[in-house]
C-alpha cells in the first residue's frame, strides 16, 4: 500500500521507524529510487528529524496559491510620451544633470530624447528565462510550485507611482537617510525611491501578490518607473514583501522559497569568480539590511548612487558580516532544477566598479566554473546568511527538483 500511494506523485515523506520498520522503508525506498518521485526519506535516531522534515512541507504548502507579480513588456517596441521623457529629466536625472560632465550630459539628454525603447520579448536575456517558453513556465511554476505569475503592463505602476505625494515620500526618504552611516546619493533621488518604494506597497496591498518585480532597465528607459528600484526592494524585502530585479522570476522562486524554509530575506545578485584566491562574489545594488531575519536589527549599512550609473538613482551599500556561512541558491523552473551553493562570508568589498554591494565569500571557485550552467541557471543567484543546504535539499526532494551543487 505505502508503494502504491508514493507513487501518485505527491509530495510524501517516507519515514523508518527505527528498529521496527527499516526492513519495509528500505524496500519500498528502493521500489521507487531514481524515478524522480517527490518523496524524501527520512531514517534517524532522533524523531525530531521527522518532524523538521514536516515542518518543511509545512511551509511548502504554505507557499502554494500565492502570486508573483511581474511588470514587464509584451512588445518589442515602447514608444514614450512627451509625459514619459518628462518623468525621465525631472525624476530620474534631476538637479544631477547640472552637476556631471558635458560628454555624460549630452549622452543623458539624447538617451532621454528618443521615442522608443527597444525589449526583448524572447527571453535572449539570463534574468528572463520565462519568456523563452511562457506556456511551458507557467505549467511548471503552477504544478511544482502552486504558484502563478501575473504579467502587467508597467503603465499600471507609473500611475501607482505618481498617485503617491512628494510630502508623502519625502518623509520615507528622511527616515532612510537618518538610518543610514552616511549619504552621497541626492535628496531627489532618494525621495524618488521612495515614492516607488510607496507605490509598489499599495500594488502588494491591492493585489495580495506575494512577490512584485520589474524588469527594470527598459521600464525605467521607458519612462514608466522614472526612480531606481534599489532601495525600494532593499526596504520590500526587509519587510518580507519579496522583492526582485529584472523581472527574473527564477531568483523571485527562490527568494520566496528561501523566505519559507530561513526566515529570512536573500540577497539577489550576480556573481564573479576570483579563481586563485577560492572567493566568489556576488553582486547588487539591492540586498536587504535585516539579513539574520525580519525582526532581527538591520546591518549597518549607507547609500550612495547606483554602481553601474555612477552619478545616477540611490542604491544601499550593506556591510556584510565576515565569517557567516553562506547558502547560495537558484531555481531553474523550466528545468525543474535546484542549483545549491556553500561557503564562508569575508564581507563587503567597496569598489567603484560594478554594482555596489558586493558579498565575498569563500568558496571554490575553481569548481563552479567547471560546473555551472548558465544556460539553465542564468547569471543571478540568492544568498542566504547561514548553512540552509540541508533544508533546500529536503524542499528540493519534496518538489521533485534535481539539485546541482556546483562547489563541489
């Protein structure tokens, strides 16, 4: 009987009572080994580990049914208005435009000028993978997870965003920056941020979504989010609103995933490998502060301008702490995979270069170039402060997921 109901394909504990039942528990576990069941077997001296194992499909379950919200394009083409480039010189650029050098303000001014803005609808880019087969991401994000992403048009949250008053984000925008070690960033830009931060709340509060993103660059080229996101999703996250960039519903699966299974929020990022030195780093401008969990004091931490636009947007710069374990994790939901990886924080590096929060982390980086795939995986991954692996690895069994620890 215990075979037969493994095998309907629903995620299922299967667990030996010691001494009493490890004869059938091993029989029936080899009945169904590597047919890629979502069943995850459980044989301990201690029963607390059959509990810990109920307790994840726990949370597994309570992740079904929630929505994803994505602010994205379905054309390949935007056109913008005039109100459009308006947003664009007033509230993106602002007072800053008078302060940088002639080649970067004529660069600044014709990119604002132009009528359109091009969007790749066919998923060329590693944050989007979803577009590369909608119909396919749907049914898996749907049956793995229980969960459903939500396409709109990024018109819909430049009204959310110019609904919410200067006085009213201003006041957001001071509580940030009294909060914070120091501030090079401008005023205007900050309160921008916080007038998105604001809009983006309403838009959870309104459509109950566990998680909201954007894909960034062109909505923002596009005159349609005139602030950068950054702080507005350090702030989210903290708050355990999930957050996410690029419209990359993967690392946005992931963040929920680990939301459930840590209590606590990751860092999104990109990575580079420095191979000689066994480090890798990963790399933002929008890690939450309150990474020991939501009720925990947040990091120290300051903001300045967004890494890649320099003189542009508000971004924080979190001050990592040295000697934490690090779980790194992506899902691929088209492959129905599960990457994991290990190693120990060193900190923040500070460099000009690149996006502003960089966390190093020991690990080996000789093994992740061997092993990675990108075309799977893509770019971005999520760090989570602490050793989780073990409880990704059980999630990963009762989702079905194939997992790939790349460090290893």
């Amino acid at each position: 009987m215990g075979i037969e109901a493994l095998k309907v394909g629903k995620p299922a504990i299967l667990a030996s009572y010691m001494y009493g039942g490890d004869w059938g528990f091993i029989r029936i576990y080899e009945s169904i080994r590597g047919r890629d069941l979502p069943v995850l077997p459980v044989s301990s001296s201690d029963f607390r580990d059959v509990e810990k194992a109920l307790e994840i499909m726990e949370k597994l379950h309570k992740i079904r049914g929630k929505k994803i919200l994505a602010f994205t394009f379905d054309r390949p083409e935007v056109f913008r208005s005039e109100r459009d480039r308006e947003r664009i010189l007033t509230d993106l650029i602002g007072d800053v435009i008078e302060k940088i050098d002639e080649e970067a303000r004529e660069w600044l001014l014709k990119t604002a000028s132009e009528d359109t803005v091009q969007i790749d609808v066919h998923g060329i880019d590693q944050a989007i993978q979803w577009k590369r087969n909608e119909e396919k991401y749907r049914e898996n994000l749907k049956h793995i997870f229980g969960l459903e992403m939500v396409r709109r048009d990024p018109e819909e949250l430049c009204e959310y965003y110019e609904n919410i008053s200067y006085e009213e984000a201003r006041k957001v925008a001071n509580d940030w920056i009294n909060s914070a070690e120091k501030v090079t960033a401008s005023h205007q830009a900050i309160v921008s941020s916080a007038r998105l931060y604001l809009a983006l709340k309403r838009l959870v509060e309104d459509t109950g979504c566990e998680a909201i993103g954007i894909e960034c660059c062109p909505v923002m080229l596009s005159g349609k989010m005139p602030a950068f996101p950054c702080i507005a999703f350090s702030k989210l996250n903290d708050e355990g609103i999930v957050a996410f960039c690029e419209a990359d519903v993967d690392s946005a699966v992931t963040l929920i995933l680990g939301k459930y299974l840590t209590g606590r929020p990751g860092v999104m990022g990109n990575y580079c490998l420095d191979i000689p030195h066994n480090r890798v780093i990963y790399l933002h401008c929008t890690s939450p502060t309150r990474l020991y969990g939501y009720d925990k004091p947040p990091l120290r931490h300051y903001i300045t301008t967004h890494g890649e636009a320099h003189f542009l947007g508000a971004s924080p710069v979190i001050r990592f702490p040295v000697g934490e374990d690090v779980t790194t994790v992506k899902i691929s939901v088209l492959h129905g995979m599960m990457c994991i990886r290990y190693g120990k924080s060193l900190g923040l590096i500070e460099d000009e270069r690149a996006c502003r929060d960089k966390l190093l982390v020991e690990t080996n980086a000789a093994k992740m170039l061997e092993k990675h795939d990108n075309m799977i995986f893509g770019w971005h991954k999520v760090s989570f402060l602490g050793d989780f692996r073990e409880e990704f690895k059980a999630a990963a069994r009762l989702l079905g997921l194939k997992v790939v620890e790349d460090y290893v």
